[in-house]
C-alpha cells in the first residue's frame, strides 16, 4: 500500500515516497529529485516516479496511490495557451469580461496593459448574448430563456469549432434554472462539449467574478483534462495501478476526474502543498504558529499558520495574474525576491534588489552561463556562506571569482563601499523587502509574530532563516528536515477536501424561522454534494467529516469574512453564535468591530473533508551515543549579517542526530540547501530531525 | 549644514517600510467602510506627512485623493480648532476654501508624537455619500458653497484623546445616510490611527532622526528623477485648448479651457489664464485641493508612468515640487469664496487631457490621443417606506485614446479616475435599481488609426420605486481628437428612457441636478470613445479584421477608414487591401 507524493515545480520535480510494513520493503520513507520536464511534466514525473521506486526497491505495483502536485494549470495562464472559449451570456450584458471592475491596473500610467482586454479568457466574437432575465432579490424569472436563440449561439460556436463553452447568466446564483436549460441545449448541440456554467463553478454573487472564474475554468480545463487523461493512462501502461489524486489551491486534495472537470481548483496546487508541508514539519516538533517562507530562485512564497490552521484567502483577493478567481485558496503571498534576484544601481544612485531576476538561465553571475548582473546568491557566495564544492549538492561548479567582480564593479565601487558592505546590503535589501511581505501577511492580519516560528524552507531559504526571524521579531527558526522536498511532503499530508457554497443574503438581526429553514435546507444540499463526491472517491461515510462557515458582513458592507457556523440545525438560539464569531474575525482582521451593525450572512460554505493516515516520517536517531563532532566536516571563514568574518565550522546535516546541539557561528550543510547559525545562535535538532534556532544566551 | 546622509541600505529598508505603512492604511479604510463609493470604488487616499506638511509617502488609491492631502493641511493650519496640536487629536476637515479637494471628500489628520514632540500627521481623506447638501449625493445646480452641506475647518472629533460627542451628535443630524457617514469616519480613524501605529513603530526602531532624514532623502530622490524628466522636454511654451459643455444650469454657454505648460529647464508651470470665469453653480474646482493635485497628477502620468519605469520610485512630494500652478483668482480653476465648488472632477480631467495635448509634439512617444477625459458621476436616490433616504453613487468609465505603442483601453477608467464599479448583482439586492445594459457602445466607432482609440462604455440604471438623479458628466459636444494622423473619436451622450415604452429615450444635457424619476425610469450613460494614434493605413490588416470579428468596426468602416477589404467570409483579403491603400494613400498626398 505504498503511496508517493509527487511535487513537479519549474526546475525540479520532487517525490516522496512512503512504504509500510506490508509492502516488500517493510516501512520506510524515501525523496527524490529529478529535473522537470515542462514540455510534457508527465515525462518528469513518471522518471521520477520510475528512479524513486528503483532506489526504494519496491514493485511498481505495490504503489496504491500518488498524490500529485502541478503546475499544469497555472502555467497555461502564465503562457496565455489556453482553449478557445465560447461563452452564452445574458442580452445586455455582453462585455462584462472585457470591462473587469473598470479600474486600471496601474493608477499613474498612460502606457498600461489591460490583460482581461488583450489577452481576454474569450474573445468578443465568442460572447454571444440570448435573451433571458432573472430578477433579484428572490430569483424570479422576468424572461424566459429564449431556446431558440440560445440553440443558434450554439450552434454559431459549433460552426467555429469552439468546444469549451460557459454560460454566464446575472443573478443565476439566485436561480440557475436558464443556466441549467442552456447548458443542455448546447451539449444537444455540441455532444462533446466541456461547458461550465457560472453557477456551478462559483455559485455566488458578483457577476464579474463568477464569470471570470467560469472562463477561467474553461480556458485552462480542456488542456488540464487531456494531461491528467494522458499521466493516468502513461502510469497504467507502466504497470502503476496507483489511484491518482491532485492537490487543489484550497489545500485538500481530489480525484483526477473532478480536477479535471473543475480544473480552476488546481491553478495553485504545487504553492499550497508548500504551506501544508510546513504545518506538517512544525507539528514534528509540537510548534503550531509557524510562518512559512519558501524561497527559490526567482521568488518567495510567504505564510501564516496560526495554531497549525491554514487560512484561506478572503475571496475578494483570489486573483490568478490580473484574473479573479473565486476558488478557495491558501491564503499566501508571493513576492519578486529570491537567489537570482538583481542587485543594481538605479538612475537616481539608489541600491535596489529585484524584483527582476536572472532565474535559472542565465543565473547568478557565479554559474558562469554568462550572466552578468550580480545577485543575492552571488552576494552569499562572495561572504562565503555558500560553498562551491557543495552548490545544489555539488551538481554544479560556481566560480566565486565572477561574482565578486559583478559585485565589486556594479555595486561597491559606484556606492563607494567594500565588497563585504555591498555583498552584505543586497542580502539585507533583499531580507527587508521579504520581512515587510511577511508583516503584510501576519502582523497586518492581527497575528503576533513574537508567538511564532519562521519555517524556511526552498532552496535558499534556510540560509536566511535567522535574519529574517530577527527582522520579524519571530521568535525561532525552524528549517524542516528536508528543505528542498517540503512540498512533496505536504502531498502526503493532506486531507481529501471538497467545497460548495450557495449565496443566502440573510440578516441575522432579522431572521425569521422559514429563514432559518432557508439556509438549513442549502446546509444540507451541500453537505449532500459533499458526501457524494467524497463516496464517488471510495470514502466511506463513516470517515466523513463537514466544516461549515457563514460568510458574513455588516449590513452595507461590501467584503466578508468567514464566521464558523454551530455544529447541528441553525435554530434561534445558535444564530447568535454566527454573530459572535463574525464579530471577533472582523476585529482580528481591522482592529475594530461594530457591536451594534447588524450582520448579513451572504453566502454558505460547506467543506467536506475526509481525513487520510498522515505520513510517518522516521524519528532520527538519537544522538547520546555520537558525538556532535562526527558531524564536522571542516571550517572555513564566513561573513555573517553583523559584518564580522568568522572562521565558521561546517557540519554534515545527515550526520546529525537528534538531541545535538551546534553553537553559532555553523553553518549546516546538506544536499541542496544551506543553514546559517549566526554567533549568538544556537540550533538544536529534535526527534524527527527538525533544526530549532534560537537566540542563546551563554 | 547639510545632516549626513543616510546608508544606501538603510534608505531602501526604510522606503520600503513607509510604502507599506500607506498601503496597510488604505486598506483597513476600504475594507471597514460601508459605502459603496469607498469599500468598492475605493474613492480614497492614506498617507504619512511631516510637520511641513510634505507627503512622506501615500497609499495606492484614487489619483485625485493621493496629493490633496497637503492642501488639507496647510488649510487646517489656517483654522486650527484651538490653534494648536494635540496628542490623541483626531480633526476632521472638508472646507474648500481651506484646502480641500472638495466637501464630500472628508479628511481625517492625527498628529504623531514622539518623545513629547510633534514629528509628523498621518491622514487620509475618502469620499462620503452623503454631507447634507441641497441635493442627495451630488450637487451642481446649487447657489454657494454653504449648499453643499456640512463644511468642517479643524474640527477635533477627539481633542486629545476626549471624544466630542457634541460633534458626532451634530453629524449624526446633518446627514441623509446618517449611520453610514458615522460608520465610514470611524474606518477613517481607524485606518490614521493604524498609520500612528505603524509610524511611532518606525521612529522607534530607527531613531526619529535617521527616519526624518531617509524621508526626506526620498523626497529629494523623486523630485530629482522628476525633475531630470522635465530637463528632457525642450524648453518653451506649449498650449492646448479645449471646452466644456456647460455649468449645468446656463446650457447654452461653452466655458473654455486653456493649458499653457511652460517648460524652464527642470521646472514647470501650468498656467490656466485664460480658461473660464467661475461659474455661478457648483461646477467650479478648488485651486489648492483639486486644481494643483490634478496638475500633478498629470504629469506623474506623462513622465513617470509605472507600466514603462523598471521600478517603483518613492511616492513622495518629490514629484510635485517641481511644478508651479498659476490660475487667476475668479476663475472655474481657482474660485472665489462663496462660489460653491463641489463638482470638479472633470474639469479637472479635462485639464490633463489637454495637458497631454500640449505637450504631445514634443513627447509623442509619451502621450496619448484624445481621452474621454470626462467622469461620469451619478446619485440615485429615493426614501425608503419607513421614511430613510437611500442614496446610492456610481462613477462610470471612459475610454484612452490611441497610443504610441498600443491601442487605448475601452471602458475603463480615465486619467484621474481610478474606481471598481458597483457590481451589478449587490445593487439588484440592496436597492430599489436594477441594470438594464452595460456593456461596450456599440452605436459610434472609436477613433481611427494605427492604433485605435478606445471604446466606451453604455451603462443603463432603472429606478424600480421613485426616486432622484444628479449626473456630472462633461464632453458631449468637444470630441476627443486624433493624434499623428489618426482620427477623432466620439462624444458622448445621456438619455433618459422608460422601461418598456415604445417611445425613444429622451436626450438630455451632461450635467442635471435632482431630476425626479418615475418607477421604471431610468439614464442611460455613453461615454466619450477615444481618438487614434497615427495613421490607419498603418494599422495591421489582421487587427483591422480581429476588430470586425469581435463588433468594434464593420466591414464597411474597416474599408473606408482603414482600407481593408474583407471578403464574404470575413476574411481577410490582402491583395484587395494592398490595391486599396495604395489608392487612397495616393489621394491623399
């Protein structure tokens, strides 16, 4: 019953795999890395796949499950290479794509891009207006659906050859009646069809972000459907009979199938596996308020995870480049600032970092592929912090030499400053502009950094991990047992999820009792469609588990949060409880609340989750018996952030054993990323090989 | 003596910082407010300024907001409830001839202080629905300033520390959306209450003095990118002149609009003589608080446009220091007291637009063709059966013209505007409304070139109970023009119709104050569409074709305008194209 997580990112697909006592290996827990294929990821992932269960030695038919994490998606939006989408849409109503929320994506520009206008999800000679109404507050039809125009724009779509197609009606959250009726005279049409309905998709009010998260899904589906078609077929013809899951932005994961046909879940798949492997990697050693920063080259995925609770993105904030998309996502932020970023001199003699990179071709100066900009990898270089014999796990020879000169003729001279001070100010730049994002992400929330602990993780974040805790006053760091594959740990850990929501304007205030059977009644329909898609997967009932949230505002407001709803029936009494949790969310969130506004519940959400056996990763041995000695492997000097070099000892991570403790000034090395124990610092290793730092006062 | 100058890296730590402290400001306000004009189209603009009354930094937000803040001050300072600052003050201030932008743009200041001492304000100004002035929401047709509602210079809501409950009491009666206008200052306060915060934060990790002197330092940073911006335009004098319809109650009178820009080495000078008198209505602009950010505005646009720099420069009062306004007291750019001037918006917009006109010989690679340049801003109305107002506010987009490189957005915001719309759906669930159409216009064609103007919006709102409107709109009869060979786009228009009548939609004037509608009467708006860039012929034949296809030309505009010939199939023919723009390059040379 051997399972495997398998992470594809830009340069690297990660994988994970866990055998069990039952499995001819007996139990055991194995990572890999192999070089993404991004013209078909499927390539990278099967050799993975392939090399993993070699090392292991483990019969491929052994695999019962692999959970994947991919990137598919959110790159055909970063490519712009998605379906031909023809899209039914009320009469009057004909542009809402291309007029978005009418606001400029730039407030002091003349020259700026609309991307919903350039580069629109469906073009304007495949936005076909039929005339249809449906009148709110109550949903009643004002005019009928007229079939027979609606079967002409089918049938114009079908003549361009057009296969993906929405049907985007206003207020259709309120009734869905002529989405529905629509939808089954185009599939008469267009048997083949992969048709989406706004009310499917995101079944909410707003009409422009409904309709732009239907287009979404229909833009990138077909192609997301053919690659997951074409990954489970490859895996059975290898003998893998595996069930495929994938990871969705939401963090749960789902079955192919459904990824497939709402393939919108999944634009941010690889980013949330990140963040669910960092609250796995606290747990290990009992911290529940981490702070996750994960960075590579060309940028950095930041975090909050109070008390081991993922949170998710008010919806108002799910963008996918310029896009909204109404799907629920990990609530994250990334920013322009990792390894590769440029340091450079402005115009104006300012010192700036990124966000501009030099990415993996050509890299930092240091790689010797002809870069010529000097970047936060070269300024580690140059201060000695990161080691040629043993870059990216001594896979790739660096030349020290170049990136001192970059940084000496771009930087230190016209600044008129040494090599060190300038090397030292890109790394801080770089390390400032990364705190604020994390404050922005935490503090800013109403969470107190001081009561939590910095994770990072990615290649080049371990390296970082102290400065920017003392940056953000957080109060350790915590760097993971595997930096590198924490992602592909997160697809082990995840629980199979699945959401609906319906819109209910309700006052809370106000709310008589056919109200309250109102919103009873769409609580059990989507706890319904829960329960059938996690018993479509195989989940019996009994491992069925439901949250259920109200999303609320105060009446006239125009963003919710999300209030927990009490377990049971929505009664009278309990309705209070609603107001309670909404009250203390708003204040969490802006520092103010309004006891005496009345609260709307606008929308419910139901999340059906059914839980998965986490993995086991192995306890580290202890080490009473080894000294920490044995894992010293030589010293060097090393500049650290308060400008002193230090003859530095280096020491072997994968020698290390649990209760060793190493004094700063260290630096821990292991294959593919680096720590950096500052002098005043200690790190401590615990049972399941997580790395605490902390200050340490002798 | 010149203090030491900051570190390069401690500089940036410190810019970055007060970037984000604005930003955080601005979104608490927009996020806790509860009218649609702030949470939604977020009308507003948060910032830090120092003890002179310089912006140290200013949040995302509306253009017009971000730099009218310093006119606010140096008003207060004239005004000042008790003459002298206070820690744990919070005043409220809108009067327009104390520097305000405008009244329904309230502005919230807090002192900061530090160590006993006054360091800096933090402040931010957002637009309120509803003052209490003579018509619900908007107000054009009015006599005198004091119609347009509750005027406030230096009023403390909190004098250190001790809530006025008088003054809110006084609020709470002087306005027909009462609870939402209380509601919205307390965002207000909230959001310059967290900018203290995060500011004290600041001057506490880093000392007052390294603090004041990197915000200073920045400032001197952006004014010298802007001022070697200006030192690249030719020196000389460039003029522009355009009109405006009316004042929204003589129809018949045109107001003129004349831009000089005067460029002197790596300064500027606007100069408005020469435009309108001041009007007897409404439709004058406040100098210090709309007419100079307005300017300012424009040039921040033209030199330093975000989409084109490679980074982001300090918002600062860097970029304004180089510039000098000059408009003759008396006139609509610079009003005397009691002249009300409330609606100023699209003067304002037309101003910049005709800014970019000016200076388009000499920057073309910078500019664009004829905008929109208008607002469209519209207050429906009506009381609720229990006797409450409902007041609802809506601005509408415009349209670009053509660009050197590009073709100018459709229905979007224009130059000074930047807001989201209302959804259309919140509206149907919250007030007697309901949308009948918006989409792109489709009755006129944008402005002909190699790189089209933009199309405009049409946008038509049904009242389903009785009720008002006031609309502030401007260009139905100035058209947009065209740049380097490329043609004019349209004007717009307004319409008043009746949901299900057989009768055509009545035309009416851009601007008219608190016309009563019927049940299922309702506007309809067309904004303006934006003149070319350069020459049509010069236009792609396939983006000639891409604009038929999706409804922005027809096959007919396509050949005459642009000579491109398509055949039954609507599809390109390239020889019959060829043959075409021979002929008619050759008959107009």
């Amino acid at each position: 019953m051997a399972r495997i997580g398998v992470d594809v990112g830009g340069t690297c697909t990660d994988l994970i795999l866990e055998t069990f006592e039952s499995d001819s290996t007996g139990r055991g827990v194995f990572i890999h890395k192999v070089e993404s294929t991004p013209q078909d990821q499927s390539i990278g992932v099967l050799n993975g796949i392939r090399q993993i269960c070699e090392t292991a030695g483990i019969k491929r038919e052994e695999i019962d499950l692999i959970v994947h994490g991919t990137t598919v998606a959110a790159n055909i939006t970063l490519e712009h290479n998605g379906a031909e989408v023809g899209m039914l849409t009320s009469r009057g109503f004909r542009d809402i794509l291309h007029i978005a929320r009418h606001k400029r994506p730039h407030n002091f520009s003349l020259q700026f891009d609309v991307p919903w206008q350039s580069r629109p999800l469906v073009k304007r000679r495949n936005r076909i207006p039929v005339s249809e109404r449906i009148f709110p507050p109550a949903g009643r039809i004002e005019e009928p659906l007229d079939e027979e125009e609606t079967r002409a724009a089918a049938e114009l779509l079908k003549s361009r050859g057009i296969k993906s197609i929405i049907i985007c009606f206003l207020f259709s959250f309120l009734n869905p009646a002529h989405e529905k009726r629509a939808k089954q005279i185009v599939l008469e049409v267009i048997p083949d069809a992969y048709v989406s309905c706004s009310s499917e998709i995101a079944n909410v009010i707003r009409e422009y972000e409904r309709f732009s998260t239907t287009a979404m899904n229909a833009y990138v589906g077909p192609k997301v459907a053919l690659y997951l078609q074409h990954l489970e077929q490859k895996l059975q013809s290898e003998g893998i009979t595996a069930k495929l899951r994938i990871m969705q932005s939401n963090g749960g994961v789902s079955t192919a199938e459904k990824c497939a046909r709402e393939s919108v879940s999944i634009l941010m798949s690889g980013l949330a596996a990140g963040v669910i492997g960092g609250r796995y990697c606290g747990a290990l050693s009992n911290a529940g308020n981490i702070l996750t920063v994960d960075i590579g080259g060309t940028s950095a995925d930041l975090s909050t995870i109070p008390d081991g609770n993922i949170k998710i993105k008010n919806s108002r904030d799910t963008y996918v480049g310029e896009y909204p998309v109404l799907t629920p996502m990990i609530d994250m932020t990334t920013l322009g600032a990792g390894g590769g970023s440029i340091a450079y001199i402005d115009e104006g003699g300012h010192f700036r970092v990124g966000p501009q990179s030099a990415g993996a071709d050509p890299g930092p100066v240091c790689y010797a592929r002809g870069g010529v900009e000097p970047t936060v990898t070269d300024a580690q270089v140059v201060l000695g912090r990161l080691d040629p014999e043993h870059f990216l796990g001594g896979n790739l020879s660096i030349d020290p030499g170049l990136a001192k000169k970059a940084i000496t003729e771009k930087i230190a001279k016209p600044l008129n400053m040494t090599l060190e001070q300038a090397a030292l100010g890109i790394i801080r730049i770089m390390n400032s502009n990364m705190s604020l994002a994390i404050r922005a992400n935490s503090v800013a929330r109403g969470y107190d950094t001081r009561d939590f602990s910095l994770m990072p993780f990615g290649g080049a974040g371990p390296l970082n991990g102290v400065a920017l805790a003392r940056e953000i006053s957080a109060k350790e760091v915590i760097v993971p047992p595997a930096p590198g594959i924490t992602a592909a740990i997160g697809l082990l850990v995840t629980d199979m999820k699945y959401e609906f929501t319906t819109s209910v304007p309700t006052l809370i205030g106000s709310a008589q009792q056919e109200d309250l059977d109102r919103i009873n009644r769409v609580v059990d329909k989507l706890k319904t469609l829960c329960r059938e898609r996690l018993l479509e997967d195989g989940i019996p009932e009994n491992s069925h588990d439901f949250e259920q949230f109200a999303e609320c505002r105060y009446r006239g407001q125009g963003f919710e949060l999300r209030a927990e709803m009490p377990d049971g029936k929505l009664t009278s009494k309990n309705l209070k409880a609603i107001e309670k949790n909404f009250h203390a969310e708003h204040e969490r969130d802006y520092g103010w609340r309004f006891n005496d506004v009345e609260v709307e519940i606008v929308t419910v959400r139901v999340i059906g989750v059914a839980k998965v056996e986490k993995l086991k990763w192995p306890r580290l041995e202890e080490g009473s018996g080894s000294p920490v000695e044995d894992a010293f492997m030589y010293e060097r000097p090393t500049t650290f952030d308060d400008g002193e070099t230090r003859v530095t000892p280096r020491y072997n991570r994968d020698k290390l054993r649990a209760g060793h403790a190493i004094s700063g000034p260290a630096i821990v090395i292991q294959h593919n990323s680096t720590t950096m124990i500052p002098a005043g610092y200690r790190g401590r290793v615990q049972e399941f090989g997580n790395l605490h730092i902390s200050e340490h006062h002798a | 003596m010149a203090t030491p100058k900051t570190d390069p890296i401690t500089l940036q730590v410190i810019s970055g910082a007060l970037r984000t402290i604005a930003d955080e400001m601005a979104h608490v306000l927009y996020r806790m407010s509860f009218s649609s004009i702030i949470r939604e189209s977020q009308d507003i603009g948060a910032g830090l300024f120092d003890v002179n009354f310089n912006t140290l930094t200013e949040s995302e937000g509306s253009p017009l907001h971000i730099g009218s803040i310093p006119g606010y001050l140096r008003g207060i300072d004239k005004c000042l409830q008790g003459g002298e600052w206070k820690e744990g003050d919070v005043v409220i201030h809108n009067h327009p001839y104390y520097g305000a932008s405008h009244s329904p743009d309230l502005c919230i200041v807090i002192p900061i202080f530090f160590e006993g001492e006054m360091v800096a304000f933090s402040s931010n100004t957002a637009h309120h629905v509803d003052i209490g002035a003579a018509t619900p929401g908007l107000i054009i047709d009015i006599p005198d300033v004091f119609a347009e509602g509750m005027l406030f210079a230096g009023i403390k809501l909190y004098q250190a520390g001790e809530r006025n409950d008088a003054l809110w009491k006084f609020i709470e009666s002087n306005s027909r959306v009462s609870r939402q206008l209380k509601d919205d200052i307390d965002a207000q306060i909230a959001s310059a209450r967290l900018g203290v915060k995060r500011f004290t934060e600041l001057l506490e990790k880093y000392g007052r003095d390294t603090v004041l002197g990197a915000a200073d330092e920045l400032i001197d940073y952006t004014e010298k990118f802007m001022r070697s911006r200006i030192s690249e335009i030719p020196d000389g004098e460039y003029r522009a002149e355009g009109f405006l319809d009316d004042d929204g109650r003589n129809r018949d009178e045109r107001l003129p609009i004349k831009v000089c820009v005067r460029i002197e080495g790596d300064s500027l000078e606007v100069d408005l003589t020469g435009s309108a008198d001041q009007v007897p209505t409404a439709f004058n602009v406040p100098f210090d608080g709309s007419t100079k950010p307005a300017c300012y505005c424009a040039f921040r646009v033209l030199l330093m446009d975000t989409y084109t720099a490679d980074y982001k420069m300090p918002p600062n009062e860097g970029s304004f220091k180089p510039i000098r306004v000059t408009a003759p007291k008396g006139s609509i750019f610079n009003p005397e007291f009691p002249a009300a001037a409330e609606a100023r918006f699209t003067q304002c917009n037309r101003m910049i637009d005709l800014i970019i006109k000016a200076l388009a010989p000499v920057i073309p690679d910078k500019v664009t063709a004829g905008n929109s340049a208008t607002l469209s801003f519209a207050a429906y109305s009506g009381v609720k059966p229990g006797g409450d107002y409902w007041v609802f506010l809506e601005v509408n987009e415009g349209a670009y013209g053509g660009r050197p490189l590009s073709d100018g957005p459709d229905t979007i915001d224009n130059l000074m505007v930047n807001t989201r719309n209302n959804p259309i759906e919140d509206l149907g669930m919250h007030l007697p409304m309901i949308c009948d159409r918006y989409e792109i216009r489709d009755d006129v064609m944008p402005g002909v070139g190699k790189y089209r103007g933009g199309l405009g919006v049409v946008k038509s709102q049904r009242l389903l109970s009785q009720g008002t409107c006031t609309h502030e709109c401007e260009r139905h009869y100035d058209v947009p023009w065209g740049f380097m060979g490329g043609g004019e786009g349209a004007v717009g228009k307004v319409e008043i119709y009746t949901h299900g009548s057989d009768g055509a939609p009545r035309s009416v004037p851009s601007k008219f104050s608190a016309w009563p509608l019927e049940s299922g009467q309702g506007m309809s708006y067309y904004s303006p569409c934006g003149g070319g860039y350069g020459d049509p012929y010069e236009r792609p034949p396939e983006k000639v074709v891409d604009d038929v296809l999706d409804g922005f030309c027809t096959v007919q505009h396509a050949r005459d305008a642009y000579g491109v010939v398509l055949n039954e199939r609507n599809d390109l023919d390239i020889r019959a194209t060829n043959a075409l723009r021979s002929t008619l390059r050759n008959q107009k040379t």
